[in-house]
C-alpha cells in the first residue's frame, strides 16, 4: 500500500504531461490549418484554473487529471462527433449571420475531409514521437547497452532442452524477429506461451533451425521488476554486455526501432486475446502503473545512494516510464472505437470512400456502444491491477 500511495502524485504528474502533449497535437495541426478552437483542457471536469489568449482560447487546467480535451469552436461536445447534415447547415447559417459567410471555413465541421483526418490523427502521433524524443534522449545520454543472446546453460527438462538448445548457441531470430538482445528473447518468448516457435541459432558459425514450444510459466518481465504469466524457454544467457555510444542520428533510429518493438508487443498480445491464446490477464490499468511508480520511488528513497544519484535514478525511471505510457495512450486511442480518435478515423475514412456522412442515429448509438466498451475495459484493467497489487486479497480479509 505504501507503494501505491507513493505513486500517486508522481503518476498524476506524468499523465497529465503525456495529455498535455496528446492534446497538443491536435491543437497544434488544428492551429496550421487555421481552425478555430474555443478551449483546451489538462483534465476533465470543473475547471480550477482558466486563461483565454489573444486567439480567443481558453486554456483550462481541470478538476480530473487523468484526462484532457481540445474542443472546437462549435462543437456540441468535446468528442467532436460529426454532426448530421441538418445540423451543418443549421450551423453555417448561424454562423453566417453572426460573422458573414467567410468565417464558416474556420470551423473545424467545415474544413476540408482530409485537414480533419489529420487533426485527429495528430494526437496519437504526438504521443508516439514523444515517446521517440525521450528514448532518443536517454540512448544519447547513455548509448545503446544490450546482452548478446549467448546460451551458458539450458536447464534440463525445458522447452530449449525439448528444441535442442545448446550452451554456446547464439539467438538471432525467433518466429522471423531480428534478436540483438537477451530482453528480445524474453519478450518475444513471453508472448508466445503454449505456441510453436521457429528459433535460429548461430552455431559454429552456421545458422541452424530450432523449434519449441515454451511453457507457460511466472516470468520475470524485461525491465526486471515486474513478473507475469507468460512463455518460459528455460535458458540462462552468458552475461556478456555491449556498450556501445551513438550519436544523435542513431538515436533517433534507436529511439523509433525501440517504439515500434513496443507497439509490436501490444498488436501480438492484442491479437492472442481474439485468438483464445492469452486471457487478457496482463492487461493493466491506472492501479498497476500507479503503484510501479510507487514501488520504484520507494525503492530508490531507501537506497544508500547520494540524493543526486537518487533524484537521477527517479528521473530516468519516470521519463522512460513515461515514454511506455505514452506509446499505449498512443495506441489506444488509435483503436476503432468510436469515442477514441481511432473511431473518428474510421469515419472519416468511410466518408471518403462514400462521399458520404454516416446518419446521426448511426453515430449516436456507436458512441453509446463504445462508452459501454471502453468502461468494461477499464473495469477489466481495473481487476486485474486490483488482483495483482493484492487489493482483492487485502478487502477480503477485511470483511472475511
């Protein structure tokens, strides 16, 4: 619990910063392409704090944090679902009575199909190179440092054991994924628990063609904190490290090999739920992550570590922390679900292929549908966080 507690303003902090430059993203492109926007909010809910700039918009920091919106210059709501045909011209013919017909093209309704695809596209794409920009930072900083997927030990009984796996074998490929490093292995293994994989080894220098099944087993996940039930191969990996130093173009490339591995993990994961091989319970939420914030803020406050060092250690935690949030705010809002950008995508391209707008009804009952998925997601996230922090457990031996 002290882990939890210790993670909550640290984890507001970042969440709100990842919004923030969500919600920029859409303001930003919004702005090119001279849309007018009444408001942008850090939060939902009553508004704490309010500035209305010379451009007329009202930046807002809001009661709830765990959120944000940019809302345009006539919208209805802050999802900025598309009105119907009546609607439109209702509103051009106010707006052409109040600021005569020049100012209807400001409004974000009426822009061009392809502006408003981007507008909305740019929010997901502003979490991704957020996350590029702060890997590429840290790989600048402390260069490229890797394990060489080098096998000292396959322990007997295993899956490796099973493959034919032998000490001295170098990884270099699993199920046609490029492998440079120990943390490659363990991720690309864990995603695939109770399935058939293709292994190619470097073995006296030929490359020789494995296939396991790994078990399903509790494994230690890559950043060596958490665990999770996932493939175990049953190897141990020499401890031969590469420490190499690159320079601010290699990082950047290094940065965004590194994100979409990420992304890559996610789509995998994603599609072994709808295939009946994972059971989603790895999917997390604000809980988890509020409390491995806590956990590792805890853990460098009780070390022996000079306040520097320690207030260095947390730095690097939370700004890598808040690249991997953000790649996944990224991706789930990337998702076709209507009240998600993802969904007005999906719209936005079907009108481009009719020429036509979907019908209101048609719209209004997709959002209600997708706000009962997104709150049974969360639900989900939430029980799994709750069951893995011991939330579940510590309740039931209170009203046991």
């Amino acid at each position: 619990m002290l882990g939890f507690l210790a993670g909550v303003v640290p984890f507001l902090i970042i969440i709100s910063l990842i919004v923030t430059f969500h919600e920029l993203g859409h303001f930003t492109v919004a702005r090119l392409f001279k849309t007018r926007v009444e408001r942008f909010s850090v939060g939902f809910g009553k508004i704490l704090l309010r500035h209305k700039d010379k451009n007329g918009v009202e930046w807002c920091l809001s009661a709830l944090p765990l959120g944000g919106y940019v809302k345009f210059a006539g919208d209805e709501n802050i999802s900025s679902m598309m009105p119907s045909v009546e609607d439109l011209e209702a509103s051009r013919a106010l707006i052409t009575e109040r600021e005569g017909a020049a100012a209807v093209k400001d409004y974000f309704h009426f822009k061009p199909l392809w502006q408003r695809f981007l507008i909305i596209l740019a929010g997901p794409a502003a979490n991704f190179v957020l996350a590029i920009a702060i890997f590429a930072i840290l790989f600048q900083i402390v260069g490229k440092q890797y394990v060489v997927p080098t096998v000292e030990r396959v322990l007997p009984g295993s899956a490796a054991a099973t493959a034919g796996l032998l000490p001295g074998d170098t990884v270099t490929r699993i199920d046609g994924h490029a492998v440079e490093s120990t943390d490659d292995v363990s991720m690309l293994v864990m995603l695939r628990a109770n399935s058939t994989i293709k292994i190619d080894v470097l073995r006296d220098g030929a490359t020789k063609t494995l296939v396991a099944t790994p078990q399903r087993a509790l494994v230690t996940a890559p950043n060596g904190r958490d665990t999770m039930k996932g493939g175990f191969l049953g190897v141990e990996f020499k401890r031969v490290v590469v420490r190499q130093p690159l320079n601010p173009l290699q990082s950047v490339g290094m940065a965004t090999h590194y994100t979409w591995q990420i992304l890559d993990t996610n789509l995998t994961y994603i599609s072994r739920i709808f295939t009946g091989k994972e059971n989603g319970n790895q999917i997390g939420g604000i809980l988890g992550m509020t409390k491995a914030t806590g956990d590792q803020t805890v853990a460098a406050a009780t070390t022996t570590d000079s306040p520097l060092v320690k207030t260095i250690n947390l730095v690097f935690f939370y700004v890598q922390m808040m690249a991997g949030i953000s790649i996944s705010v990224g991706f789930l809002n990337l998702l076709p679900i209507p009240v998600l950008d993802g969904g007005h995508l999906v719209f936005y391209a079907y009108q481009s292929v009719t020429k036509k707008a979907i019908p209101a009804g048609i719209q209004n009952a997709a959002f209600r549908i997708a706000i009962v998925l997104v709150l049974g997601l969360m639900l989900f996230a939430f029980w799994n966080d709750a069951n893995r922090i011991g939330l579940v457990h510590f309740l039931g031996k209170m009203f046991s």
